[in-house]
C-alpha cells in the first residue's frame, strides 16, 4: 500500500482540500502541529494512507514554484511514495493558465487552484484529486511541453515538468475569476476601517438634510443605479490607483499575465467596493427609517412615502459617502491594503517579482 501526501497552501487552498478528504477516508483523524495547523491522516480505500498537510513550496526569486527542486526532499522528509502539492498561486504558460504540473524525476504534481475558476471549484478539484490519488493521472487540462513555465521567466525546474494548461474558449475569465476567488475580498474590509468610517458618516449627512431626501425621491431607480455604479467605480479606481495595485507592462512577453493580473485586481478591489456600498446603504437606510418619522417625511416630500423611498435615501445618501470613502483610504496603510488583497502566496510572488520595489512605503 503506498503512503501519499498531499500539501496545501494556508487558506483557501487547505480548507478545499481538507473538506474533500475529509468525505474521501476511512477513520479520518486529526494531529495538531507545532506551527498550529492540524495534519488530517487516514486511509484512502484501494490506495493506503493518506496525509494532508498545510505547507508551502518554496518559489523561486521570479515567483515561479520551484516543484522540481523540493520534491525529493520533500518525499524523504515525510516518507511519502508521492504527493500533491495544491496552490493558490496563478500560473501560466504560452500565454494559457496552468492547471497541473508534474516533476518528471519524482513522483510529485502540481495543482493551481486558480486556473479551476470561482464556480464548481471544488467539485473540479475533487474530480481532479480522486484521479490523482487513484490513477496518478490528472484530468484537466491540454497537456504541453516546452523550455519555459512562464512566458519570459526562465525556471530552474522547467525543463523537468510536464505541464498541463486550460486549451479552451473562455480560459483567461475562468482564471481570472479563480483568482478573485483566492483573493476572497470579503477580508480586504477590515483594512479598510477608515473608508468605512468616511462613508458612514457622510452618508449620515444625507440622512439628515431634507436637499437629499427630495433629490432621491424625483430620481428614477435607473438613475440611482447608474449614480451607485459611478460611485463603486470611483472607490475601485481610486483604491487601485492611489495604492499602486495597477501592473505595468515591462516587455512583451510579460503583457499577457499582467492583464490578467489587473482584471484580478479590479474584480477584487471591485467586490470589495460592492460590499463596502451595501453594507453601508443597509446601515443608511436603518437609520433613516429610525430618524426620519413618516409623516414629517410625507410633509416635506408633499405625498406619501414607503420602504421604497427610504431606500432611494439610502442609496444616494451611501453613494456620497462612497466619494468620501476614497478620501478615508488615504488614511489605510497602503501596505496593509496590498497583502489584504491578494492570497498570501500572489503577495509574495509580487514582492519577490518587485512589483512595488520603490514605491511608496516599505513593504514591511
């Protein structure tokens, strides 16, 4: 019976592959670790033992995952027949994302998460895991050979992995919403405290001022729409521009990752900016309800007001503190915000690539 490993990124990459497991083992256990992370053991039926654990391969100083160069001190180490190693760093090649990779020499794949897109990730991944773990074959993916992992990057392990990249209509989208997903921009909010704090409060001032109540109530909802959408735009571009999150091109080969990696990053900083606006529209439209009595509403507005009307308050009152809430980024810091917005295993490969070498702040 062969003994097989399976290593996994901190974060979203652990939590999927423990889940799955999980459902997958006879008598499956857990060991609490000296780091804090727990080790999930048991037996694979048909296979023999299985043990997962949250760990990182090492990157090379261009970002790259160097797969060939650990995996036979990784299997000694640990006393593993073979393993996987499941990331939620974005790779690509020959301008294609990357699904798996594999060590020629060793008995040791390689699998993006990313590149399984935002929707059906896990039942992808769990398709993908039970051929790996069974068979030793994985299942996504055109496989593709050739001297480089990434266009423009030269590896010290490429020419040992065989790599396996997305062939189809609609490739880029899917790992582009991959890795929004890795992003998970919900934890990006509580960096943005002071943000919160300026749209709350400006937003308050619409609560109050008759001007606003009478300027949301003759406003058709198309119209509120278009100026909420205005308003999250704005709060997105401000973010990205003011915290140095946009990539510029440097040469040729690189251009094609680098538009993936802003539409990650406008789709990111997009959702956040989302959340942020409705959040701050639920409170708004709270308070307004509290605040403003119906009859007083009814009077100055000269007809009669429902649920609708406090939301038309709400909204253009939360689309002014949007416009604020760009201004109260300023007093985030901006290296908070760039580690809060990327997985911890992108951040690290955009300071090894030294994508904000100079700029700004020290990335401490």
């Amino acid at each position: 019976m062969a003994t097989i490993g399976i290593l996994a990124d901190d974060g979203q990459p652990s939590r999927d592959v423990t889940r799955i497991v999980e459902d997958l083992l006879d008598d499956p256990r857990y060991d609490n670790e000296d780091d804090g992370t727990r080790t999930l053991t048991g037996t694979w039926p048909g296979v023999g033992e299985v043990e997962v654990r949250v760990e990182t391969v090492p990157m090379s100083p261009d970002g790259d995952v160097m797969l060939s160069d650990h995996a036979r001190q990784i299997l000694q180490t640990r006393g593993w027949d073979r393993f996987i190693y499941v990331t939620d760093l974005p790779l690509t090649a020959w301008e294609r994302p990357v699904v798996s990779q594999r060590a020629r020499a060793d008995a040791a794949v390689l699998i993006s998460l990313p590149a399984l897109g935002a929707f059906g990730t896990t039942r992808r991944l769990r398709r993908e895991l039970i051929s790996l773990v069974e068979e030793d074959r994985p299942l996504t993916g055109a496989r593709r050979g050739g001297p480089d992992l990434v266009e423009g990057e030269g590896s010290d392990d490429s020419a040992g992995v065989e790599t396996r990249v997305l062939d189809h209509r609609g490739r880029t989208m899917r790992m582009v919403f991959g890795m929004i997903r890795g992003n998970q921009p919900g934890w990006l909010l509580p960096v943005l405290s002071s943000s919160l704090a300026a749209m709350v409060a400006t937003g308050g001032f619409g609560v109050f001022y008759g001007s606003i109540w009478k300027l949301a109530e003759e406003m058709s909802w198309s119209r509120l729409l278009l100026i909420s959408t205005f308003a999250v735009v704005s709060f997105t571009a401000w973010l990205i521009i003011h915290n140095r999150l946009w990539q510029r091109s440097h040469t040729q080969e690189t251009r094609w990752r680098e538009r993936i990696d802003n539409l990650a990053t406008i789709g990111t900083i997009g959702m956040t900016g989302l959340i942020l606006y409705l959040l701050v529209m639920a409170v708004l439209f709270v308070s307004s309800a509290v605040v403003i009595p119906v009859g007083y509403l009814e009077a100055e507005l000269e007809r009669e007001v429902g649920l609708p009307t406090y939301a038309s308050i709400a909204a253009l009152s939360a689309s002014l503190g949007a416009m604020a809430g760009a201004l109260g980024s300023n007093f985030d810091r901006d290296v908070e915000i760039r580690s809060a917005t990327y997985n911890l295993r992108e951040y690290e490969r955009r300071l090894q690539s030294g994508y904000y070498a100079g700029k700004g702040r020290a990335e401490d």
